[in-house]
C-alpha cells in the first residue's frame, strides 16, 4: 500500500475509534447513573433515527464515491466537485420527502414502534445530521483527506459530555436529557465537517453544477443498487434493538445495545481499511485491485483478530464496567464476535465488486442477507431476547460469506483463507491457554503481544505492517522509530 493510501487508512481508523470510544465512555457515565432502561430507550430512538436517515440518505454517499475516485485517479477536482454537489442536491430533495412522510400522521412511525411523541424533535435532528454527515464523510475519504475528519470528531465526541452535565445538573437525570445530549455529537459533527469540506473545495473554480442531469444519472445508478439492501440492512441490524425493546423492553435492549456496540468498535479496524480501499479500488485496473484486496484483507485480520480474543475472552471485566447488570450479557457478546472473520472478509470483497459496478449481484446479496436476519429476528428475539438477536445476526453472517465466496469466485479472484485461519486461530489459541493458566494481571497485554510474536515467527507480518499498526497508536515519526527498535529485537532472537 502506499504512504498516502495507509495514512488515509490510519486517519479514518482513528476518526472511528476516537468518537467510538469517547461514546463507549458516554453509555457508560448514563448507564452508571440513569440504568440500563434508559441505555435502552435511547438507543431505540437512535435506530429508529437510523432507518429513517437510511431511507433519506438514498445511498447517494456510496453511490458518489465510485466516481469521486475516479475524478481524483485522474486529478480532475472540477468534477468532484460537480458531482459532490449534484449529490448534495439529492439528498436535499430526499430527506425532506423522507420527513415529511415521517410527521404525517397517518403513518404513525412513533407509535407502532412504542416511542413517545416527545422524542420526536430529537429524531428529526438526528436524521438530518446523519444524512448531512455521511455525504461530507465519503467526500472527504475520496478526495483521500480523511485526516481532516479527525478533529471535528473529536470535538463532536467530547461536546456530549459537557451538555450532558449540564442537562444533569440543572434539570434532571431523564431520558430526555440523555437523548439531547446523544443528538448534539450530530448536529455540531455535521456543521463542522460541512465548514471543513466547504473550505476544501472553495478553491476549485467552474461551475458547480455544470452536467447535473449526467452526474445525477451516474450517482443514482450507483447509488440505487446498493440503496434498497442498505435500507433493508439498516432495518435489520435496527430491527434487533427495536424488536428487542418492543417485545422485552428498553432493560434488555440495553443489555444488548451495550454488547453490540463494543463488537462494533472492534469491526471499525476492518470498516476503517475498507471505507478507504472502496474509492481508492475504483481508480486501479483489475490486477491491482486484487493485489490490494489481498494486502487490506491480510492487515484487518492482524491488527483486529488479537483485539477480538481479548474481548472474547475477558468480556465479563469489559461488561461489568457499565454496573453489574451488564455482566450477563457476556454470551451475546462472545457470540457476535463469531461474525468478525467473516465480516472482514465480506466487507473487502463487496468494496471490490462494488468498485467493478457489479451492482445486480451486490443487489441479490443484500436482500437475501438482510432479509434472513430479519425473519430470524421474529423467530429468535421473543424466545431467546439479546442472544437470539445475536444468533440472528451470526446466521445471517454465514450466509453472507457463502453468497459472497460464489461471487468472488466468478469474478476470477483467488483467496488465501488459509492464511486468514492462521491469523485468527493464533491469538484465540494464545487467549485459551492464558485463561487456563489465570496469569492474571497483564492478560490482555500478553495476549497481543505473543500474537504479534507469533506472527513475525511464522512471517506472516512484515516492517511495513508493524508500522502502520504502531502508527495508530502513536505518531508517525515514534512509531516509525519503534518499528526499527522491535524489529531489531526481533532479528536478534531471530524471530523474524
């Protein structure tokens, strides 16, 4: 990979992992001082936010990101730029239809899922702001200027907190509450980041909507294949946590939510590779877009698959933080973790044939995926409550991956998954023999650790990859440093 590509991989990686932690910190203040009811009620609110924004947002910021790669390949900025806002131009049309269809009464959204009406300002905010974010996103990533989502990121995340306190102390520890200061990271994310991509393009000159039925009709060609099963897999993975909080109620949806979400920053390493290789594989030809696939889909699985053993086996500790009640959700969380292979692989093959315009069969795969999580939904959520959504989710995971290596496999493209075994299976194992020890303090350090070691012995990691692991860690000029201090290390008890 080259430097620019990596450090774009980094920037996103770190735009993730820095508001997805600040977050984790958030549930855990709420759940430690309002319960898990409240956890519950809330995040119902924000799936129920989600569909909507999914449903508003057309895919346009997917579809888009196939020819804002392209346009970037060919250093043609005038028609990014046109064709960012021809973009920005659907949406607008869109959210507002999407709205308008919401407060219409007849439909009575709030009420058939079991939210109050008081929410519902809140849940306009929300939609608005995530649409508006996830077209400056993907524009950002496709220009390869990730590293300047870093800052509005962060400031986003931390500015919860503050209104939270606020809302504590002057008002009332209420769900309301919490739910204003979940909405705010949204509104002030949107409006930094649109400063930030109105900065970066007020530079290019032309006009900005030159060729608009063109572009529109390229975006939407792009954009619909992929919109149907995104609406059907946004209601799937936000039809678990309402159809958890419609028949079980908001305690059990917390339990589950909180599971959920630290399986989800854990696939952010795998989701920040792969948000980066989608524009960057649309400017490469066909041999160079294996030969990345391979390389992307190789470091997923090294930087993630050690972090995934500690969570598997040490995820009563990291559940207890949120209060005790959270400690039984320890099986819905080791058993999301099955999914995680699988969705490394998934996600850098559907990027690949998305970026090849195989849109008809991206359309096939979505639905059926989708549409057997949700049918297992209904049949597992009111026996089995979180950990049948959990099982839910794994099933829907297995079928995905057949679907996807039959796909793969027409397109010609070969898989090393006996490497990716390897990867997996060595930090697992290492995981399995320190919990039979119980060494105790220093576990999860070990762990890692005698994994990297493990797969420099067996050279299944090189220079390049250490360092940019380090560099998500730490600056780029320590980490390059570091790396030359371990491999000199390693070299010298040869094990490497």
């Amino acid at each position: 990979m080259s430097g620019s590509i990596s450090r774009n991989m980094i920037s996103v990686y770190v735009t993730n992992l820095v508001p997805a932690a600040l977050t984790y910190i958030f549930w855990l203040i709420v759940a430690n001082h309002a319960g898990a009811e409240t956890v519950g009620t809330v995040v119902a609110l924000g799936s129920l936010a989600m569909i909507l924004s999914s449903m508003a947002g057309l895919e346009v910021a997917i579809g888009m990101k196939r020819f804002l790669g392209k346009a970037v390949a060919d250093n043609n900025l005038l028609v990014f730029k046109q064709i960012f806002a021809s973009s920005m131009l659907i949406i607008a049309g869109t959210t507002t239809a999407t709205l308008l269809i919401m407060l219409h009464p007849f439909f009575d959204i709030l009420g058939r899922v079991g939210i109050k009406e008081q929410f519902l300002p809140v849940i306009v905010i929300i939609v608005v702001s995530n649409v508006l974010i996830n077209m400056l996103v993907n524009g950002l990533i496709s220009a390869l200027k990730s590293k300047l989502m870093i800052i509005p990121y962060i400031i986003s995340s931390s500015g919860r907190f503050p209104v939270l306190f606020l809302l504590f102390t002057l008002l009332e520890v209420s769900e309301m509450n919490v739910a204003w200061a979940y909405s705010s990271h949204y509104v002030v994310l949107s409006v930094i980041l649109a400063g930030v991509m109105f900065y970066a393009l007020r530079k290019i000159s032309g006009r900005l909507f030159a060729d608009l039925k063109n572009n529109t009709k390229l975006v939407l060609e792009g954009s619909l294949s992929k919109w149907l099963p995104q609406i059907v897999g946004v209601i799937e993975s936000s039809l678990a946590t309402l159809t958890i909080f419609s028949l079980k109620g908001a305690l059990e949806t917390g339990l589950y939510y909180i599971s959920f979400a630290i399986f989800s920053i854990i696939s952010m390493i795998p989701s920040a590779i792969n948000m980066v290789s989608h524009p960057v594989m649309s400017g490469m030809d066909t041999e160079r877009q294996k030969e990345f696939l391979s390389k992307s889909l190789k470091f997923g699985f090294l930087v993630t698959m050690p972090i995934a053993a500690v969570a598997y086996y040490y995820s009563e500790p990291i559940l207890t933080v949120f209060g005790k009640e959270f400690s039984v959700s320890t099986d819905i969380l080791s058993i999301l973790l099955i999914s995680l292979p699988m969705a490394i692989i998934m996600d850098g093959c559907f990027y690949l044939l998305f970026a090849r315009g195989n849109y008809r069969n991206l359309l096939y795969l979505g639905f059926s995926v989708n549409a057997t999580r949700m049918v297992a939904y209904f049949m597992l959520v009111p026996v089995y409550g979180g950990i049948g959504s959990a099982i839910a989710y794994v099933i829907g995971s297995v079928i995905q991956l057949s679907m996807t290596i039959i796909l793969v496999r027409k397109e010609k493209l070969k898989i090393d998954y006996r490497v990716y075994c390897i990867v997996g299976a060595i930090p697992f194992g290492i995981g399995y023999l320190l919990k039979i020890a119980e060494i105790g303090f220093g576990d999860f350090a070990i762990l890692v650790i005698a994994s990297l070691i493990a797969y420099s012995c067996l050279r299944l990691i090189n220079e390049s990859e250490i360092e940019i692991i380090l560099a998500v860690m730490m600056p780029p000029e320590k980490a390059h440093t570091t790396t030359r201090r371990i491999i000199e290390k390693l070299r010298q008890f040869r094990l490497m």
